[in-house]
C-alpha cells in the first residue's frame, strides 16, 4: 500500500493490480537465481514478484522514501543479497557500478513516462546490454514500436537492437495515482547489436536521424542535405527505392542497406 505522497516531478504512477505485476514478471522469463535490473521499484509491487520469480534484484530508485519502504518491506530479501538497493537516478549511473555484466542480467520495470525514450536507449545502446528488456510504457508508446504500419526514430531505433512485441495493455486503473492514459508493456527479446551487420552505431544513426529529420519531406529531400544527388540517386536505383519514399515507410533491412550504401559512399 502507498504510504507517501506520489511526486509528479518522478512521474510517479505506481502498479496497485497484482495481475498485472505477475503478467510484467512472467514475460521476463526469469530463470532462477539470474539477475534483473528494476529502474523506480516504487514502493516494491512488482519487485514482489520478481523475487517470487526466483530473481535476484537490483533495483534503483531516486525517492529517498520509498527506498525506506522497501527496505521495512524487504529485510528478509535484503539481508539475504537477493535485493540489492541503489538511491540514485538512474541516467547518472553506469550499468558496470550496478555490478551488472553484459548479456549477464535483464532488465523489468514501471518506468516514467517523460523518459521513457531516454530509458529505451539506455539499456539498449550501452556498452554493457542486457539479454532482455521489458517495459511498462505509455500504450501509444508500446504500439509506435510494434504495431505501427510507419516507422519512428523510435521504433527503428529499438529494432536495430531487439526484437519487440507487444505483450498486453494495462487500463489506466491499475495505477495509483491514475495516469491520464492506458499503458501496454513492451518486451524486448534477443537483445544485440547484430543487426547492425558490420555497421558502426554511430553511422547507422547517423543515416536514420537525416531520413527522419524532416516528417514532411521525402527520404530523398531529407538526405539531400548530407549527401550528394549522384550517391542517393545510386544508393535508391540500388535498392529499387522510389524517390517520393518517406523514411516512415522504410522497413528495419531498407534502413541497414541504405546505410551501408551512403557510408561506403563517404568511404570510397
């Protein structure tokens, strides 16, 4: 139960339905004994279940206050290292001061909504990834990543590095104090950098962030800006792309081959 007042400042919306905690849980697959990260445990809903999961947890907070509920709530769990307890923002740590390894641990969690985009790429861009993400995020959020027939910075960006899918809604009322909107939770499996193919991050990116610069030009308008017409118009003929195509309409492939094409222009 809440036993403070929630801070609008964290985004504080914390889980009051044991169902939904439990369903966040098991789309984790928690194996015994492995590791999952937990960014705001709030007042520990969730993290109940992870550790009848079988998880051992670290869990980072920024609310002085609620660490001093999970830790009345938690002494068994914390005694025994099975919940290991961080006060801090988690923008500010680095995933190796967690004692976290790559590939070595997962990462469950409630995380605020005005960073959830900030929250993506940390955990899926870093030099130390988890195996697995999943996230309760705003719903609009969750199905501009996975069932959006157009592509986002976004949804490519998570992509690049994962497989996600949509795993269930959660309706406004199962958050104390309510949000204005329905949530959904993400799960993000096959967490790696091998769809990059041989691409650096930071050429890849570089690539999608010119395609997506402007929502109402062209690809081709929009990369006019960086490249030359002579590479696009090679690059496009190439890949059989139409000149009037929006980088929203580019699939995940379209976007690592028109990348390797313009970097090995920028090359040659």
């Amino acid at each position: 139960m809440e036993r403070f007042q929630t801070k609008k400042s964290l985004g504080q919306h914390f889980l009051n339905d044991v169902r939904i905690a439990e369903r966040i849980a098991a789309e984790g697959e928690i194996v015994p004994g492995e590791t999952v990260l937990e960014i705001g445990p709030g007042t520990g809903f969730l993290t109940i279940e992870l550790l009848k999961a079988g998880a051992k947890v670290v869990a980072v907070e920024a609310d002085i206050r609620a660490i001093e509920e999970l830790q009345l709530r938690f002494g068994t769990e914390i005694a025994a290292e099975r919940l290991h307890i961080h006060h801090g923002d988690i923008r500010e740590l680095r995933f190796a001061e967690l004692g976290l390894t790559d590939h070595g641990f997962k990462v469950i969690a409630n995380i605020p909504y005005y960073i959830s985009g900030l929250l993506f790429r940390l955990c899926l861009d870093g030099d130390i990834q988890p195996s697995r993400v999943v996230f309760l995020v705003q719903k609009e959020v969750a199905e501009r990543i996975t069932r959006s027939k157009k592509e986002s910075l976004l949804s490519i960006g998570v992509k690049i590095y994962s497989d996600p899918s949509y795993a269930f809604t959660v309706k406004r009322g199962s958050f104390t104090p309510s949000p204005k909107v329905d949530s959904a939770v993400v799960t993000m499996k096959q967490v790696s950098r091998e769809r990059l193919d041989g691409l650096t991050e930071e050429d890849f990116f570089s690539v999608v962030r010119a395609g997506f610069a402007s929502r109402r030009k062209q690809l081709y308008g929009c990369l006019r800006e960086t490249y030359t017409a002579d590479v696009l118009d090679s690059a496009f003929s190439t890949l059989s792309l139409p000149r009037t195509v929006r980088g929203e309409d580019l699939k995940l492939g379209d976007w690592v081959a028109l990348a390797k094409l313009l970097v090995l222009s920028t090359q040659s």
